[in-house]
C-alpha cells in the first residue's frame, strides 16, 4: 500500500509561493527523482569504466546499463529503508541489483556511499552552473540595453540617501551590469575546481581495487565528463562551499539592484518603476499601489542563500575520514541555494528586461536642489583662479545663502562678486548646470559595454 503523501512545508516548494522563488527548470535539476536518476548514472557510469578496464565483465556493465533503462524504483520502499539506513545509496543498490539479476553482482563494485552521492551531485550543480548561466545572460542582455539606453541620461547621484553628484542612469546600470560581468567569469573559473568526480573508496584510499584504483577513478571520469581531482575530497568540501558562496556573490549583486530600483520607485523619487503586468504588486484595499514585487523576491533570497553560505562554511568542519553531520548540511544547502539564484535570476531578468525608466523625473529630481548638487562643479571651475580652499569656502558660503533663502545656487553666485566675477555669467551657469557635469560617466559605460575598445571623452 502506498504510503501517506508528504506535504510541501518549505517555501521554496510551496504551491503558493514556490514559482515565484524558483525556477522551474533549476527544480528539475535538483528535485529527488533526479537526485536518484543520478546516481543511478553514476553506477551506470561506474560500471561502463570498470569494464573498460577489465574489472568488471562486459556483460554486467551491459546488463547494469540495461536494467536502468527499464527499472523503476519502488519509492515507497527507498524512502522506508533510507530511514533506517540512514543514506539512500545501500537501500537503491538493493533494489538496482536485484532488477539486474546476474549482472548486479558487479554493481557499486570497489564504491561507497559518498562516492556516488558526491558525484551525483556535482552532476546536478554542472546542469545548475549551465541553468545559473542561462539565466545570468538574460539579466546581463537587459543591464547592456539600459546601459546603452541611458548611456546620457543625467541623474541624480547619491551617497547615504542625500543627493552628491550628478551621474547618468546609464552609468548606473553599467555599475549593476560590471558585477554580473565579473560573476560570469567567476563561474567559468569555479568549473575545473568543482566539476569533478568523487571516487575513492570506504576511507579515500581506493584500497578495494587495489592497483587499478586510480585507473577506475580517471575512465569513471572520462564517462561522466568530469576532472579528476588530485586527491580524495569527501572530507575537504571547499569545492562545493565556493559554489555556494558564489551564489551568494550572485544574488548579493541582485540583491543590490533591487534596493537600488526599490528605493527609485517609492513615490516621492518615482525614477523607474517595474514592468507593469495587471494587478501585479497591487494591494488588497490600496488600488494605487505598484509595490516592488520582483525586487522584494530578489532581497528575499539573496538572504536565504547567505545564511546557507555559512551554513556551507560550517560543514567544511569534516571530522576525520567520514563526517559525523556536516554532509547532511550540504543536502540542504546546495540545491536551494541554486534555487533560490536561479529564482533571484529570473526575478531580475523580468525586472530589467522591462524596467520603466521615466527620464523625467530623474532630470526634475536633479534640480530638485536648485543647483546644490553641482557646487562642487563651481568651486573647482573656480579653484585655479582663487586657490581652491578659497574657492570652497566662496561656494560653501553661498550653498548656505541658497538653503535659507530657497534660491537656486546660480541665483546667489551670481550677485557674490568674488565668484560672479572671475567666472563670468556664461561660465557660471553652465557650471550650476547639473547635465554639464558628468565627469567620465560617458566613458565608463562605454569600458564595460565595449572593453578594450571604450571612448575616452
């Protein structure tokens, strides 16, 4: 008799609220039929090298390869005798050989339990590093456009939520896309160290093959598309903890932008808002809202995926040969991390690809000040004539005259003789200008957009 159904109880699988933290093809990924469809992989994989080689017949690698083209497991048993056993590899191999009759005395041959959980891993965090990817593109295809959009767009600059100089909106989004770019490369550099396989026997040594052990251990490889490591590392996790914190790295970025954008849509900055789609962000009884729903998903898991980067960190504590708990930390942490990225991913690539960017608001918030923002611009358009602690305190002296009278900054500096003079009127208004003064904005996208080949204007 089948038995009860176990119910989603994570957030992450639950009907609710589990599509929208998750994408759909990372959970094919990682869910437990393919966690099972692994290792059976792997066993198959295992089978096929060691016949190779000559330690296995060929016949039971055919007939182990066979058997799992046609075998389905009894789950409800794998789930009952993993209870008991405590890991599912010695309760699946049960069930594997006795459906390949003859050919099952060669299964798992020279194999132990972490062996074949290792490396189904690292083939489920191979397809999410090519899911995380995917889907990182799409993010980074959506920043370059705004990027290049809004390469001119003057905005608002701003340090600890007060206006500071002016920039473009470009130049921001060249800031998100330059972290997303460096993650990439992150990725590409993170393969050769992870990718690789996990076969060393009870203790690491590969003592149960004897002399042939590490011959098995690089055809196991060569079968899986995997590396070969210089030694055992089922007690030296640092491979799968720099995934993590990796992710972590990626949904931190994320994370960045949606607060950015977030902030930009509250109502009295109304800079960008995100993509519109009928009643999303809408509220139950405020028919006006448009909340931040994408960015708030996005925030959300970047800090579910850095509490399991530690958590990753604290299971690099293997004690000895085996660990007594610390594996069972990456059970957990590993998928949902890559989960969670990928939801964070798909969250931001709808927010960006679609993002509102009302330019207008953006230019009234710059003069918002009334030219404050660009004092800065004034006193160094006047420090070669007057010295340029001279000129700051010309300038400062005049910001404070515009705050308590609320007239712009143009309109004091232009009745202080000892600004208004050296400068001249032309020159002066085209320094209290907020678009005038840019600096480098220009340049900077173009190097992200285009390295190597950037503008130097």
């Amino acid at each position: 008799m089948p038995t009860e159904p176990i119910h989603p109880l994570t957030l992450i699988d639950s009907p609710l609220f589990g599509a929208s933290l998750v994408d759909a093809g990372m959970r094919e990924v990682f869910n437990f039929r393919s966690f099972v469809q692994r290792c059976v992989e792997c066993e198959v994989a295992l089978a096929r090298a060691q016949s190779r080689l000559g330690v296995i017949p060929r016949e039971a690698a055919d007939g182990i390869a066979a058997t799992a083209q046609r075998f389905s497991f009894d789950l409800d048993r794998l789930r009952r005798d993993t209870e008991i056993v405590g890991y599912p590899i010695l309760p699946l191999v049960e069930q594997f050989a006795e459906a390949a009759g003859e050919a099952g005395r060669y299964l798992h041959w020279g194999a132990t339990t972490q062996d074949i959980m290792d490396t189904a891993t690292i083939l489920q965090v191979r397809s999410g590093i090519e899911g995380i990817e995917a889907v990182l593109e799409d993010a980074v295809d959506a920043l370059r456009r705004l990027a290049t959009q809004h390469r001119d767009t003057p905005m608002a600059g701003r340090t600890h939520l007060q206006h500071a100089l002016p920039i473009t909106f470009g130049y921001k989004a060249a800031v998100w896309l330059s972290a997303l770019e460096r993650h990439r490369e992150r990725l590409m550099q993170l393969k050769p160290r992870v990718l690789v396989v996990e076969f060393s026997g009870a203790s690491g040594t590969l003592a149960s093959l004897g002399d042939r052990g590490l011959s098995v251990q690089a055809e196991l490889a060569k079968v899986l598309g995997l590396g070969v490591p210089a030694i055992t590392w089922h007690s030296s996790r640092d491979g799968l903890a720099e995934a993590v914190q990796l992710l972590g790295l990626i949904t931190g970025s994320l994370a960045k932008i949606a607060v950015d954008v977030s902030i930009m849509m509250t109502t009295e900055i109304g800079e960008v808002a995100e993509p519109f789609v009928r009643h999303r962000g809408a509220s139950s009884t405020m028919p006006q809202k448009r909340n931040p729903i994408s960015c708030e998903l996005i925030i959300a898991a970047a800090k579910m995926v850095r509490q399991h980067a530690g958590l990753m960190l604290d299971a690099m504590a293997h004690d000895f040969e085996r660990a007594t708990g610390p594996w069972h930390i990456e059970w957990a942490a590993v998928p949902e991390s890559f989960a969670l990225t990928s939801g964070a991913l798909a969250q931001a690539s709808f927010l960006l690809s679609g993002l509102e960017v009302h330019s207008d608001r953006m230019r009234d918030n710059l003069g918002a000040s009334r030219g404050l923002i660009v004092a800065e611009a004034v006193m160094m358009g006047l420090a070669p004539i007057t010295g340029r602690q001279s000129a700051h305190d010309l300038v400062y002296a005049g910001c404070r005259e515009a705050s308590e009278t609320g007239k712009s900054l143009y309109e004091v500096l232009a009745k202080m003789p000892d600004v208004a003079g050296p400068l001249g009127p032309d020159r002066l208004r085209s320094l209290t200008d907020p678009a005038n003064y840019l600096g480098s904005a220009g340049a900077m996208v173009d190097r992200v957009l285009n390295p190597g080949h950037a503008s130097s204007s």
